[in-house]
C-alpha cells in the first residue's frame, strides 16, 4: 500500500493550534539574526513571508533551518506548525516539519 501525501491546506484556511502542508512560494526571507534562548545560549532565527492564491502567512525558521529557503523559491511546507502569534497565524516546521521543493 502505498503512503499518500498529506492533504494540502491553503494559507486562507489555516489555523493557530493544527500542523499543515501547504504549497507555497516564498515571497520573502529577512536576515538571519541570533536571539537569546530562555535556558541560556543563543540560537539563529530568520523570518520569511510565504504566499499562495489566497495568502499570505509568516515563517519562522530556527537554528540550522534558516539556510534551507531562497526568495522565489517554490516549496512544500510538510506538517508544518501553525501557531498565533501577537494575534496572527505563522508557521514552524516544529518538531515533525520538514521542506520539500515541488
């Protein structure tokens, strides 16, 4: 049996709260800039913008992600986290996320 690819998810319909795959574009990457951690140490965060047909949405890659990702690129975000953030939707690739080009 073969395994099917998770459904995919619109930038319109996501949630705070759900993993989701979505097929984006990145529109946008900021510098990478370092922040410092709660239990000590600092840790490289950047943040993108990434848009489809209905939207558009913040990524926030940490650590060694912030190199995976160039401007234009178009990508599949898989099982990505979707949390609010100050009142707005962004995504992660959280614990199981992961970046697939299309």
């Amino acid at each position: 049996m073969s395994a099917n690819p998770p459904p995919r998810t619109f930038i319109s319909d996501l949630r705070p709260g759900r993993v989701a795959t979505i097929e984006v574009t990145v529109a946008k990457l900021e510098p990478i800039r370092e922040v410092e951690q709660r239990t000590g140490g600092r840790k490289k965060v950047r943040n993108g913008l990434l848009r489809d047909d209905t939207g558009e949405i913040v990524l926030v890659l940490w650590g060694d992600e912030v190199d995976l990702l160039s401007e234009g690129e178009k990508v599949r975000i898989v099982e990505g986290w979707v949390k609010d953030y100050k009142g707005r939707p962004e995504v992660s690739l959280g614990r199981t996320g992961r970046i697939e080009r299309t």
